[in-house]
C-alpha cells in the first residue's frame, strides 16, 4: 500500500498536496496527523503542519499490487481498468506483449487469475470473485468455445456418435455446456477426473 508524508502551512494544504502526490481521493486514504505546526512569531519558529497519508486496503488495491509485482518481474509496463461490485472484481490489463499474459489457450491468464483470488481473498471473511482479463481474450475465448461446441454437436447427431471434447477447465466447459444446453439433439456431461476432465455430446435417440 502506498504511504506518504506531506507538508503545509495548514492541514488542508498538507492533505491536499499529499492526495495530488499519491493520485488518491480523500475517502481511499488514511491519515495521522505528525506535527500540528506553529505559526511563530514574523516567521520565527514556524513549522508547517506534517501529516501521514496511508492508502486504505481494498480488494482492489490488493490485485492492483499484485498484479503490479508480477507483471514488472517478466518486464511488462501494464496498467490496469478495474472495475469493483460487492461480490466480483473485474480487472482488465493494457499494455504491450500481452500474450506473455495470456499464454496456450488462456493457461497463463488463468493461473494469474487463480493466484490474484488467493491474494485478494487472503484473510477476508466474504468471498470476491477475481476476474483478469487482456485484449479481450475472455470474450474472443467464449465466442469460440460456443463456436467448437456447435460444430461438435453436429458432427455428432451426423454420426450418430458421442463426441468427447479436449480436456479444459470448469469455467470452459461452463461454456460448452450452456452453449448446447437448448439443442434438442444432444444432451452433454463431463467425464474424468481435474485435470483432464472434460465434455461429451451425446446424440440423442
């Protein structure tokens, strides 16, 4: 979290010089006042007032550092547009080379995402779901899914054959199984153990 020490001839000077540094707003900080300061006498003995200013936690703040750490270990300048709701934590990354980020198939996004959650939810009582994203993978990923998932089904109801789909995670196979949920000629189910558990599209009789 950030922390900085800020002073001027009043208090507000000193708050207000200390939130243009930081770049925070008033209700995303604490402060401890340091020295309340002295006027003086024509300027003999003046000290100007110095206060503490201390970023609050948050959920946010949390991922932000993070994320921050990770990113400028494998030398990426990464920003971040984070969006917080009571119960979800959507967090898109920008920047250069961001396949690095994303990695096969979303497997470096994914990890990212699991070990974000594990700090973001370490030591707090109600539970946020932690949702990383770049270039609009998630989106593209989900279109495609959908896609895969209505050939397969009618390669199936052609041949007459269950088709059993590549290994992938639950958020994935979420996809496929919501895809398929309104065809009338299939019916799907997950088979294996994680992390090779995957879809079947059965045709039906």
């Amino acid at each position: 979290m950030k922390q900085l020490e800020a002073a001027g001839k009043t208090f507000n000077e000193a708050l207000t010089a200390g939130l243009a540094q930081m770049g925070l707003d008033l209700d995303q900080v604490d402060y401890e006042i340091l020295d309340e300061g002295a006027k003086g006498f024509l300027g003999i003995g003046m000290r100007p007032v110095r206060i503490r200013l201390t970023q609050k936690d948050s959920p946010a703040i949390r991922a932000e550092e993070f994320l921050s750490q990770v990113t400028r270990l494998i030398g990426l300048d990464v920003s971040f547009e984070t969006e917080q709701e009571e119960e979800a934590l959507k967090i898109n990354m920008v920047g250069e080379n961001q396949g690095i980020l994303i990695g096969h198939r979303g497997e470096t996004l994914d990890a990212l995402q699991y070990l974000c959650s594990l700090r973001v939810n370490k030591d707090r009582d109600e539970y946020i779901r932690v949702t990383l994203d770049t270039e609009n993978y998630r989106a593209k990923r989900e279109q495609t899914l959908i896609n895969l998932a209505n050939r397969m089904a009618q390669k199936a109801v052609r041949s007459g054959r269950r088709m059993a789909m590549e290994p992938m995670n639950p958020y994935e196979r979420r996809i496929l199984h919501s895809a398929l949920q309104g065809n009338g000629q299939v019916t799907t189910h997950s088979e294996g153990e994680e992390p090779n558990r995957r879809v079947v599209i059965v045709p039906k009789r």
